[in-house]
C-alpha cells in the first residue's frame, strides 16, 4: 500500500488549503496517519498532526489552532485543513501511516510509519 497526497498550490499569506491523503492498497481501519512536511534544504518537520482511527488527534504546536487533520472512512481518506498560512509554511507536505494495530498506539513511534507518498507542493506568497 501507499499514501497519495493531493491539494497543494500556490495560496497567498492568510489564505487556506485542503491537502487530502488517499489510502491505495490498505484501510484505514487500526492505522494512524500524519502529515509531515519538508521545506527544501531544510530538515524535515517529522509530525504537524495526527489523526488515529478511533478519532484521537495530535498537533504540534507550530500548527495548533490553524491546521486540522480529520479523515473520512468512507472514503479511506485523511485531510489537512490549513487556514491562516503563514510564508513559512511553504514546503513539500507528505502523508504517512503506521499500521495496521490490533490497538493503535496513541501515538506510534515514528519509525512506524512506513507508508509515505510522494508529496504536494505548498507555497504561501508574502
């Protein structure tokens, strides 16, 4: 399986994006996906949030009150609602998930997260 991150565009400062990270090959059921973002020639910032599949949420305190992860069983798919970007929040955006679990760990460790796609671009203009 894999992750295929979708959404991304050039926004200005202020504005919003919905990043949406589709799950190919595997269910969500007993995974816990993150976003993560790279910035070029920068180190990456392993973990912006985290959604489990029973609904638990984790965010680092760089997005806390802007962004908002969420998935929809339905349609085996995690969001990123990112609102009042900030220029520095230009990167590459990558989903990841870590699973399956009989019990999903709250969260799991990063080395756990094995599924990754291959990103979408974020560029907030000043």
């Amino acid at each position: 399986g894999q992750t295929v991150e979708s959404g991304g565009g050039l926004v200005q400062s202020g504005g919003s994006l919905k990043l949406s990270c589709a799950a190919n090959g595997f269910t969500l059921n007993y995974y816990a996906v993150k976003w993560l973002r790279q910035v070029s020639g920068k180190e990456c910032e392993p973990v912006l949030c985290i959604v489990i599949s029973d609904g638990s949420t984790y965010y680092a305190d760089s997005v806390k009150g802007r962004f908002t992860i969420s998935s929809d069983d339905a349609k085996n798919t995690v969001y990123l609602q990112m609102n009042v970007l900030k220029p520095e929040d230009t990167a590459v955006y990558y989903c990841a998930a870590a699973g399956p679990y009989r019990v999903v760990p709250h969260p799991p460790k990063e080395h756990e997260y094995r599924l990754r796609g291959q990103g979408t671009q974020v560029t907030v203009s000043s």
